[in-house]
C-alpha cells in the first residue's frame, strides 16, 4: 500500500507541475515539484521505499519531458543518493538544515541537468537567462520547500495511521 501512495503522489505531482503550474505566469519558474518528493524521499523514507518511486518517477518524467531517456531518472537518482549522504552528516530535524538540504537539492538537479545539456552539445551555449532560472527556483525551494517537505511528511503519516486503523479493524481489534 506503501507503493500505491507513492504512486498516486508521484502522478498528482506530474499532472500538478505539467498543467496547473504552466497557467500562472507567476510560476514561470518554478521548482521542480518531482524533486522535492524525492528529497522528502531521501529524508524520511528508508532506500527499499525510496528507490522504485525515483525510478517510477523519473521514467515518467522522462517520457513526457521530451528529455533524452535516462536523464530524470539520472538525476533523481543523484539526488536521492546526494540527500541520503548529506543527511549522515547533518540532523534534519533542525529546520536550518532541512532548508540547507532542500536548496543544495534544487542545485543538484540543476547542475546535473545543465551539465547533462552541456555534454550532450558541446559546442552550444546557455541562453542569458539560465542564471535567473536557477536563482529563481532557489528562492521559491527556499520559500515553499520546508512547507511542501512537511505536508508531504503530514500526509504520509496520515496515510499510515489510516492504514494501520484499518489492519486493527480487519484483524478484529
């Protein structure tokens, strides 16, 4: 059941960002939402959870982006391993942190998604504007990334005291 919520997150998360956020030009450039599940992921979920959501979701992200196949994939697979290795080192129950850990998230991608245009033509060159995107999506992680972290945290555990209320009942308790 754990595999169907993350499921149904994932698709809500992709139909959210590929048709509500595009109608708002205040959203221009917005933060991936895809990435910040995964760090929410990386966070509280143990790897076994973990790793066929990146997958799932980043080979739905791969198929609708237009992207060369195995890029999202790629990067939130980096993504996760990066936020599981950052969160050996730093307590994530401190909100600092967990801001610290969000932004150094939305940079991965981004890096590893620049570096990933950069390799595939060589001699190109990024438009003007690339910069701005990156900053801009660096202040809204740093605006909504704690809050979406939490109500991801809030649902998930409202799912989990929803399932275990009813195994109890199943089970005649």
């Amino acid at each position: 059941m754990t595999y169907f919520f993350h499921t149904c997150a994932c698709l809500c998360l992709v139909v959210i960002q590929t048709t509500i956020i595009p109608c708002f030009p205040l959203f221009d450039s917005f933060m991936d939402l895809s990435a910040i599940f995964i760090i929410f992921l990386s966070l509280f979920r143990n790897a076994r959870e973990g790793i066929p959501v990146v997958f799932l979701l980043g080979f739905v992200m791969d198929s609708i982006s237009g992207s060369p196949l195995g890029m999202y994939v790629t990067i939130y697979l980096w993504l996760f391993i990066c936020v599981k290795w950052i969160i050996k080192y730093l307590h994530v129950e401190n909100y600092v942190l967990l801001l610290f850990v969000i932004v150094a998230g939305v940079l991965i991608e981004n890096v590893i998604l620049l570096g990933t245009v950069a390799l595939l033509a060589p001699g190109s060159h990024f438009p003007a504007d690339v910069f701005k995107t990156v900053v801009m999506q660096v202040l809204w992680a740093v605006c909504m990334g704690p809050f979406m972290i939490l109500f991801y945290n809030y649902i998930y555990k409202g799912w989990d005291k929803r399932l275990d209320e009813l195994a109890g009942k199943r089970n005649g308790q």
